[in-house]
C-alpha cells in the first residue's frame, strides 16, 4: 500500500466527520454565537441537540432556521439570515448540531 494513501487513511480515523462540520460551522461564522457546550449570543449546540431531540423534523426544521434566522425561540436576541449557507451545508449543520446531545 502507497505510503500517502496510509496517511489518508488514518487521518480519517484521527479527524472524525463531527470534526469536519464544526468546521464547516467555523467557516459559515456560527461559532461567533454559538459554541457546542455553552451559550454565547445564541444556545450552546449542545442545547439545541437536546430541545429538538426526538422530534423527527428537527433536521428540516434546524436547517431552515440556520439559512432563514428565527426569533422568540431561545431568548429576544434574533438570529440572523445566514445567506452564506446554502441548503445541504445547513443539512449538515443541523445534523451535526443534533448528534451533539
């Protein structure tokens, strides 16, 4: 086996897929308001993951509020339009968000 694709390899098993959507999260500025395990300007995601666990729409529901903002859920402070996300990394996002509980 070719020595770079060993690399390759392992390094899948080092940085596993929860890492990569926190990036994604990094690179979309979600981490500016939120972080996984405390509230900021917005709830910890980890908050999040544990109001909308079992609800089967939660996905779906998460995404859209992710790319369309939202009020009145989590306090008097909006959350904004998100226009730099588009809908399969707010999918992403809202799935990653969810598996955080």
């Amino acid at each position: 086996m070719r020595p770079a694709l060993l690399i390759l390899l392992a390094g899948s098993f080092i940085c596993p897929p929860a890492l990569a959507d926190q990036a994604l999260a990094k690179a979309k500025n979600c981490l500016s308001c939120h972080t996984v395990d405390k509230k900021v300007v917005g709830p910890a995601y980890q908050d999040v993951a544990r109001k909308y666990a079992g609800q089967k729409d939660a996905p779906d529901k998460l995404a859209g509020k992710i790319m369309k903002g939202g009020a009145g859920v989590w306090g008097v402070i909006p959350m904004p339009v998100n226009s730099q996300v588009n809908e399969a990394e707010a999918r992403k996002l809202a799935n990653w968000i969810l598996s955080l509980k």
